[in-house]
C-alpha cells in the first residue's frame, strides 16, 4: 500500500507494511491486505481476520496492526479485505447491496486464504454484525470474536414493509452520487471532519485508501454510490438473535464513550434495546474505550491493541 504525494513528516509511516493479494470470489475480483507470513499462524495464535464497516476499507486497520505488533513483540498473521464495492474489490453490476452477501464473501474468502483453518474474527460497525452473524452461523471457524461497536440495525415491523419497498422502488430511478474532492488534502481534511479524533498524519496517510484519483482530476471515494441507497429488506431483529445466542466464541464487546447512535437512528434504537440484545450472547466480556468515538481502531489503536493481546492470548 503506497503512501499519500504528501510532506514525509506530515504522513503516518507504518510500523508493519501489508501486502496486497487479489482472489477471485464468488464472480468478483476481491482485493485483501495481508500483514505477515500465514506460516506463522498456529492453534494457539490463528490468524486474525479484521472486516471493516460501511463506507470504509480494510487499510483502516493499518494502525491498531501496528499497535498490536508493538504490544504482543511479534508479527501475527492478520488479513483485512475491503468488502465488495469498497476500497480495491471489483463492484458488481448491481443497483443494491445485500447483506447475505457479505457473510458469503467471508465465507469463500476464508475457504480461499485459511482452508480448514479456525480464526481469530474482529468486525467493526457494519463488519462487526456481519462478524456476529457468522460466529453464531459458522461457530466452529471462529475461535475468538471481536466486535467494534456493530450494533445492529433498529427493530423493524411488517408493517413498514409496503413503504420501504415503495421507498426503493423510487430510489431505483435516480442515480447515487459521491462528491468528489480537488486533492487528496481535502480527502484528508473530510475524514477529520467525521472524525475529529483523528490524526493529521493518520489522515493523510488513509486518503489516497479511502480515495482515488479520476480521469477529471479529482479525487473519488473508493466506495460504489450504490451503497447509499436504501435497502427495501427490513432488519429482523428475532432472526439476529437466535444467531446471537448460537456464537461459541468468546466474544469481547468494544465502544467508545463519545459516541451517539442518536445521530444515526434517533430514539428508534435506544441503548437499553441493545443492551438486551448484547444479553443473549452466550460468553461476553466488554471494554470501553476513552476519549474514543466510532471508529475506535482510529481514535484509540494503542488501548484498543493491549485489550485485543489479552483476549486473543
């Protein structure tokens, strides 16, 4: 992974530098970052597979990587794929984006790299669901699951249904758009807005990850418009749980306390629903992290790093 046209001093230099591999799955071209020789994966330290969320890429996990080498003193065999339509993977020809997907992507994606092999599982935000689903759907793969804040989605009903389905059929008419940025300073400067946690150095070194640079000459997020556009399957809460409650893996639940998922769902999702939820998982521990918001790999790699090296042991 090559880093930003910037000032040296003004980009992160990482510690351990991956590699990148394409596979072909499931009739797309995917594209995974691998840190470290999977010889050196063994029963006792797995390979750890780190899926990221929406409107992200997997060299997102390029800092908590490194704090983690520099906490357990070694290399662990670690891979990170950006999900389809994301990062470096081929989009498919499609005008939505299904989650049952993600879960089969994982699923070749391991049968491809680590056949036969039980792994160390960490999904962040939209990662760490699909993460939770396939724990309890695959329990005898994942041998340790880390979940950064995947909350879940907002309880559904049948009868939002009719709705949600007129509401994509008029989506289906009008075209998704990104904004496009003029270089990869305001690539930068965007990602600290979301963030303001965030790193100059770290900033400028995930822009030219996160984006790339057109034909026009301007910079585009590396993500297909098509994931912005309303999903008509409505979330079934039941459903998660009776996966939830099958997960055999130890399971560390990670948040940081500035954030609000107020600004996503509203009162629709309150903290005490997910709560609940959290209660069926059969052997839960929980870690939370300050000052940290949403993305915890980036606002607290360190914290994050030294919690992991104790739960994967």
């Amino acid at each position: 992974m090559s880093s930003p046209a910037l000032p040296a001093a003004a980009v992160y230099e990482p510690r351990r530098h991956a590699r990148s591999q394409r596979v072909a799955l499931r009739g797309l071209d995917y594209h995974v970052h691998l840190w470290g020789d999977a010889a050196r994966a063994s029963p006792e330290c797995p390979p750890l597979v780190l899926v990221h969320g929406w409107m992200d890429v997997g060299a997102s996990f390029q800092f908590v990587v490194d704090a983690l080498a520099e906490v357990e003193g070694g290399e662990r065999f670690v891979i990170a794929p950006d999900w389809r339509g994301f990062g470096l993977t081929e989009a498919p020809s499609v005008d939505s984006y299904w989650f049952p997907d993600y879960l089969g992507d994982l699923d070749a994606l391991l049968d491809a790299l680590l056949p036969g092999l039980p792994i160390d599982l960490l999904g962040h935000s939209m990662g760490g669901n699909v993460a939770m689903i396939y724990a309890g759907v695959r329990p005898a793969r994942v041998r340790r699951l880390v979940n950064l804040e995947g909350f879940g989605m907002p309880e559904t009903r049948p009868s939002q249904a009719p709705s949600r389905y007129a509401q994509w059929l008029d989506a289906l008419k009008t075209p998704e758009v990104l904004r496009p940025y003029p270089d990869l300073e305001a690539v930068a400067a965007r990602l600290m807005r979301n963030n303001p946690l965030l790193a100059p150095d770290k900033a400028a070194w995930l822009a030219p990850h996160w984006a790339r640079r057109g034909d026009d000459g301007q910079w585009h997020l590396r993500a297909d418009p098509a994931h912005k556009r309303i999903n008509p399957i409505l979330y079934r809460k039941d459903e998660a749980l009776e996966i939830w409650q099958r997960i055999e893996a130890p399971v560390l639940w990670v948040d940081g306390d500035l954030t609000d998922t107020t600004k996503w769902w509203g009162h629709r999702y309150p903290r005490e629903d997910f709560e609940a939820r959290l209660a069926v998982v059969p052997r839960l521990e929980r870690h939370h992290l300050s000052p940290c918001g949403h993305m915890l790999h980036h606002d607290q790699p360190l914290a994050l790093a030294q919690r992991l090296a104790e739960f994967l042991g």
